[in-house]
C-alpha cells in the first residue's frame, strides 16, 4: 500500500493513444474508448489533447478515464484532425494537475501536443543543463524534458518529425510517444522497444497509434503493425512514412514484464500474445517447481493465465478460486492500517467451495514487499486451504527499474534481503517457486530479446543514480536558489 491507497505492490507507467483523420470527425469519443481500454496502464490521471485546424483544446484532470471525460466534456470538445492522449501512473513527478498529460507546447515553429509512456534515464542531466540555459519547467516529468529537446530540434530542422528523429541521439531510456503537431501525428518508439507502441486503421480510413492492441480493438481498428524499435511514424494528408535511421542500432530490450503483468491478456505486443505468453510461464513453472496439489487457481487478474498454462502443463485440475471486485480501483483510499486490511478483503476474496480441504497451488505474477501475498495466502487457509504452494510467473525482483515503473530502489524488494524458503515462510505458504530467468526469456518462444533488469541486475543502458520518481520535485541547483 502506498499513502493508504490499495496497492498490488507494482505499478504500471502510462499509455498511450493518437489518432489521424484526414476530415474532420467525432474523435474525443474514440479517443476515450481508446483510453478505456488503456486505463490498466495508468489510474491517476488522463487527458486528451484536439487538433481542429491547427488549434489544440484539451481536457487533463486527475482521475479515472470515466471521471475525467464526462459526455457534455466531450461533445465540448467538437470534432477535430488529430488527437493524442494518455493515462497516467506518476513513474517520474507527482500526480498533481500540472504534470497531467498530454503536454501541450507552443513554440516558434507552433504548436505541438505529446503524450509520452516510459522513463528517461538520462532526464534529470538533461533537465538541469536545460535550466543552466534559461529553460523554465512547468512540471516535474521527464516528459517535458522530451518536449523542450524537441522544440530545440525543431528550430534546426525542417520538420517535426526529424525534430523527434534528431533527438533520439540526445534522450536514452525507454520512451513510446505519440505526438500532434497542427497536421501530423507522430508515433515514435526508443532504439531499445522497452514499451510496446503498434499502428491500426479504422474503416474510416483513421490511422490509430497505441500502446496495447486491446486500445486498437476497442475504437474498430485492425492492426497494422507494431512501431519497430527506433522508428518515427508520420502520418498526415500524404498518408504514413516511417524513419528508421534508428532502428536496430541497439538490442531490442522488450521490458519482460509487460507479457507478466503490465499489458492486458487480450493484446498482441510485437507479434506475440500477451494471455499465451503467461501461458507459456505457467508451463515453465509447472516444469521447474512441479508439487503434488489438488487444485490450481490463479491471483486475479495477471495470475490467471499463467495458472491455466501450469494445471495444462502438471495435469492438476484448474478451477477460478479466487475473485475480485472490480469496483475497488486502485483510488480506494483507506486511511487507517485496520480499513487498509479490511480493504485487501474487499478486493480480493478466496471461493471456499472451491479451495476448502485442499492442496492449492496458488499462482500470483510477482511478490515485491511479500505484504500483498502474505494477506492473500492468509486468505487462502481462512478459507480452508489445507496446503498452499506459491508459483510466482516472474523471477524474484533484486533490482529498481529505470525504465518507466515505480520499483525505484532496491529498498523493500524482499527477495533482496531473503533466500525463498525465507520468503515461503514469511508470507506463510507450504512452498514457493518462481519462474527462472532463462525461461522469462523465452516467454514469447524464442529468445527475442527482454529487458530482465529487475530480476538479473543487468541493464540494457546506463542508469542513473537515482530513479527516484520525485526527483524533479526538490530543488535542483540549491546554490542557484536566490537568498
Ligand atoms: S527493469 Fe524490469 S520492469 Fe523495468 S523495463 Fe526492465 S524488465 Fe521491465
């Protein structure tokens, strides 16, 4: 739990939607079914940003997609170009109102609106020479330092879209970005892929840009493709182009943990299914930590899978043992530690019928704290689990992310300061096996190339030396401040 919100331990970072029209049409509500399918991506803020002739108008507040795009907010906005969009998990910056994407600039070439999913690594070195120069921030996100490194390209450059191309050699760390300009929308992934980002047309003839399928799926798109890693997509009145001068300069580090955890089951991410994937861990797990049991049930919602793929795999029966309330989002605020318990029954409650008696193996995608597990298998033997074998679909966190989540340091990982039978004990279970490294890596078949940082330690770029995500919230320069 963070500051008494209901907390599963980790957090996605944002997604991401555009959409390009070549008439004018209805597109906030596309956008906001676009953003619906997107909000396991970001349940602390959203927002929209519309083109109409060259002139942005958004709507950006803090909240859910459903309670910040009320219809008469909507149908407000009119009808519109491009579009661009997000939801909002603060991987760097507060969730205040100020640092709600998208980003909207004005510059002397124009305008532009950009929404941004990821983190840079390399942001607040980049920031502070920024200010060095003048430059005065707005907010606290990575995410501008993005805008103003591409409003500086963009006065050297003839377009925008070489803009975006030129400071690919300046930013590192994983960015997907979509971005508006007054007649392009600009789909762009970092050299390394960490976030997905995929393309889709509507029967209109509206091209879509996306971080999950599932967004494609939900405005009527058909998939075209994914955005390769290193690549600008422009697509405008002369159609869709790409620039690939940064393609396939580095390795491809797919962040790993979007097949476990982040994306949802029903997306395809650079050509491989999400729910297979999990699958396929499940299998794995059966094969690496097989334990004589009577039922497998899944943690909903990312267990699900992978405990289906482990009952295929060992033959032990799989049976929906566990449910989930729906309506207790992740702004469930519970101020005091005895609602907070009470709050974790709320969510999340064990099918007596179902595990009463038994020798459960109990599938979950991760444990970073051991708190959540702790209560969840707790759960499990109030409800009469006779044993519980823990099968966790990821190998055990040692190491903060850098790359768009909130696992920022070392400090709490459990698996850092534990051997697992420690953990097995502390979080109460009969046993507990996780997923190995070697088979995260072939989680999608074949060993295409994972970012598995925060479980082996090795990093796909240079870090930096905090990925605290407050850290443009203090004073940068305390001999600069004025006296
Ligand atoms: S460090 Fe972990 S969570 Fe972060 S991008 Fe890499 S695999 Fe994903």
């Amino acid at each position: 739990m963070l500051n008494g919100k209901l907390d599963r331990g980790i957090h996605e970072e944002c997604g991401v939607f555009g959409i390009y029209s070549s008439q004018l049409a209805d597109l906030a509500p596309l956008v906001s079914f676009g953003l619906h399918a997107l909000q396991h991506r970001g349940q602390e803020s959203a927002g929209i940003a519309l083109n109409r002739d060259g002139v942005f108008q958004t709507i950006r507040d803090i909240g859910l997609v459903s309670e910040v795009f009320s219809r008469e907010k909507l149908e407000a906005l009119g009808q519109g170009h491009i579009a661009v969009a997000h939801v909002r998990y603060a991987t760097t910056g507060a969730d205040n109102l100020r640092n709600v994407q998208p980003l909207l600039i004005n510059h002397h070439k124009g305008s532009m609106a950009l929404a941004h999913n990821g983190n840079l690594t390399n942001a607040y070195a980049l920031r502070t020479e920024l200010e060095r120069r003048g430059s005065i921030f707005h907010t606290t996100t990575d995410s501008e330092v993005i805008a103003y490194e591409i409003v500086a390209q963009r006065l050297r450059c003839g377009s925008i879209e070489a803009a975006v191309s030129a400071v690919m050699d300046v930013i590192q760390g994983a960015y997907s970005l979509v971005i508006a300009s007054p007649t392009k929308l600009i789909a762009a992934r970092d050299p390394h892929g960490f976030r997905p980002l995929c393309l889709g047309k509507r029967p209109d003839g509206s091209i879509v840009a996306a971080s999950e399928t599932c967004a494609l799926d939900a405005v009527g798109a058909t998939f075209l493709r994914d955005v390769r890693p290193g690549e600008v997509v422009t697509v405008d009145e002369n159609g869709m182009r790409s620039d690939r001068s940064h393609c396939g300069i580095v390795p491809r580090s797919m962040c790993v943990f979007e097949y476990i955890y982040f994306a949802r089951p029903d997306s395809v991410i650079d050509g491989s299914s999400v729910c297979l994937a999990r699958q396929r861990a499940g299998a794995f797990l059966a094969q690496e930590h097989p334990v004589e049991a009577d039922v497998v049930v899944g943690v909903p919602d990312s267990g699900l899978d992978a405990a289906i793929g482990y009952a295929h795999a060992s033959g032990i029966p799989y049976a929906i043992g566990m449910t989930k309330n729906k309506y207790i989002g992740r702004t469930f605020i519970a101020p005091t530690q005895s609602e907070r318990e009470m709050g974790v029954n709320l969510k999340l409650n064990p099918i007596r019928s179902v595990v009463e008696g038994k020798r459960v193996v109990l599938v979950d995608d991760s444990i970073v704290r051991g708190t959540t597990c702790r209560r969840t298998v707790e759960m499990m033997r109030r409800a009469g689990a006779k044993e519980i074998h823990m099968r966790i679909s990821a190998p055990p966190f040692i190491a903060p992310c850098f790359y768009g989540t909130d696992i920022d340091s070392k400090k709490g990982l459990i698996a850092n300061q534990c051997t697992v039978s420690e953990i097995a004990r502390l979080i109460g279970a009969d046993s507990l096996g996780y997923l190995s490294l070697e088979h995260a890596n072939l989680l999608t078949g074949e060993d295409t190339g994972f970012c598995t940082a925060c479980f082996g330690g090795e990093y796909p770029t240079e870090i930096p030396q905090s990925g605290n995500k407050s850290r443009f919230e203090r004073p940068i320069h305390e001999d600069e401040q004025e006296s």
